[in-house]
C-alpha cells in the first residue's frame, strides 16, 4: 500500500481555487489558520506558487481536507460548497466551458482527469443516455477519503452550475468505502423534448 500511496500525486494548482474560496469566507485568518493546521502535521502547502502544475503528493489533498474541517470547523456540507464552488474560480475552466452550453456537449470533451491527477481513472459508464438526461461517471483506483468523495461531488456539481443545462444535479451513488467496487457520480438533468 505504502509505496502506490506514494505515487499518487495532484497537481498543486487544484488547490488555488479553495484557498480562494477560503479567503472569501474567512479572511486571510482563515488560510493562516489552515496553513499552520497543515504545517502542524509536517505538511507544507506553498500558496506562494499555488498556480503551479507542480505535483504535490495526493495525501496532501486528504491533509488539507481534514485542516480545513478541523482549522475552521467546517462540516461536509461546508467542504462540498468549497468543491461547488471551485469550477467558478477557474477562469480557464469558465471559457472552456464557456465554449460548450450544455450538459451533452460538456460530457463529450476530453477527459482531464490525468491532468489534474496521477492516477485513477474517470470514464462514462454504459448506462449513459444524453437524449434521456442521465449521464454517470465512473472513478476506479482512487481511493483518497470519503471526504474528498463529498468535495468532488461538489465539484462536479459546480462544473454542472456552469454549463448552460437546467436542473443539473450531481449525486455520489457508489462509493467505495460504502462498499461498492468503484465510485459512481450521476448526473441528470432537464432535456428539451
Ligand atoms: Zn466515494
């Protein structure tokens, strides 16, 4: 276990838009607070260079998650908003998105999963039917923390807000630490008849 752990990386830049959002909430305090959280526990997050594509070890993403509900006292729902919200942050993100309008055409763009990641893989299960407005995502071999799970779910959610689609919604339905062999994230939304 010990040494795949150790191979698993995350670029630093995925962090950028949650010290923003951190920031928004709570201040320049609120990110010290985190910061030093992390520091505590030997981590050490560079915000000086937070848009670099550096990679930094995926146990930094669970650490940070856990500074940032044990630091500010943030529930799940609180870490799922700060995932909602990251999409809206990234302004590279918005005109990507912005070049797409719906949910569909969204879905079939190219998949940037290993680009923000160094393993685990993110595919549309067969049970996808755009024409119904049902679309699920398919996440094997990363397995960080349920809490991560609760952030990407949010996530999701918030690249969905961006999309032109109405009653975008997305669900977390299979989860490997409930159980299932792989994590499921479904996504339906309303389709013009
Ligand atoms: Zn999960």
């Amino acid at each position: 276990m010990g040494g795949e752990d150790a191979e698993q990386m995350t670029r630093l830049y995925t962090f950028a838009s949650n010290i923003e959002y951190i920031k928004s909430k709570r201040g320049e305090m609120g990110v010290k607070l985190v910061l030093d959280d992390l520091h505590k526990k030997g981590y050490n997050l560079d915000i000086k260079n937070i848009k670099s594509s550096e990679w930094v070890p995926i146990s930094l993403r669970k650490e940070f998650l856990y500074s940032v509900r044990d630091a500010l006292g943030w529930n799940e729902e609180n870490i799922y908003d700060m995932g909602r919200n990251a999409p809206r942050f990234s302004y590279a993100l918005k005109i990507y998105i912005g070049l797409f309008i719906t949910v569909e055409k969204a879905l079939e763009a190219p998949n940037l999963w290993r680009k923000h990641y160094s393993s685990g893989t993110l595919e549309l299960s067969k049970d996808t039917d755009l024409k119904k407005g049902i679309a699920k995502y398919i996440l094997r071999d990363f397995d960080v923390d349920p809490l991560f799970c609760k952030y990407l779910e949010g996530y999701l959610q918030g690249f969905g807000d961006l999309t032109k689609s109405k009653n975008v919604v997305v669900k977390e339905t299979k989860c490997t630490f409930k159980g299932d062999p792989y994590h499921e994230y479904t996504i339906t939304w309303d389709v013009k008849r």
